[in-house]
C-alpha cells in the first residue's frame, strides 16, 4: 500500500475569495450608476463573479439592477465609442 499517491489538500485556486460587495443590509441600487459601472466592462457586459468577489445573492442583484439601470438609460447597453 505504499505506492498510492497523496490526495491534493485544496482545489489549487490560489486565495480565496473575497467579497467586496456583500455588507449586512446594503444592496445594489440602480440610481448609484458609478458602483454600477465598476461591476460592467468596457464593452458593456457585466463581469462575472468570478472576477467581481460578489457571493451569488449579490451577484444577482448585481445583475438585476444593472438591467434596471439600462432600461432607464442610466447605463448603455453597449459601449460603441470607435
């Protein structure tokens, strides 16, 4: 039994993540259009989780009030500057 391998310790991910976004009772508002932009790149998509911190319930509010945001025209839809 000496020749089996050892099981990896972790998922090799590097660090954890942290939440940047995800305080007791505050949450995304489609008004606040300069938190929002953070959250959207430079063609206009919204990052991902992977790449904001944001735990899943923030996330998808995250989403939700940056479409808010567009139909109201706070934000663009896509960003065309050429």
């Amino acid at each position: 039994m000496g020749n089996r391998r050892p099981r990896p310790r972790g998922r090799g991910r590097g660090r954890g993540r942290r939440s940047e976004y995800c305080p007791e009772g505050k949450c995304f508002d489609y008004k606040d259009v300069d938190v929002l932009e953070r959250f959207v790149n430079e063609v206009g998509k919204i990052k991902p989780r992977r790449q904001t911190g944001n735990c899943a319930r923030c996330q998808r509010e995250l989403a939700r009030e940056v479409k808010r945001a567009r139909i109201l025209a706070l934000l663009p839809f896509i960003n065309t500057s050429d």
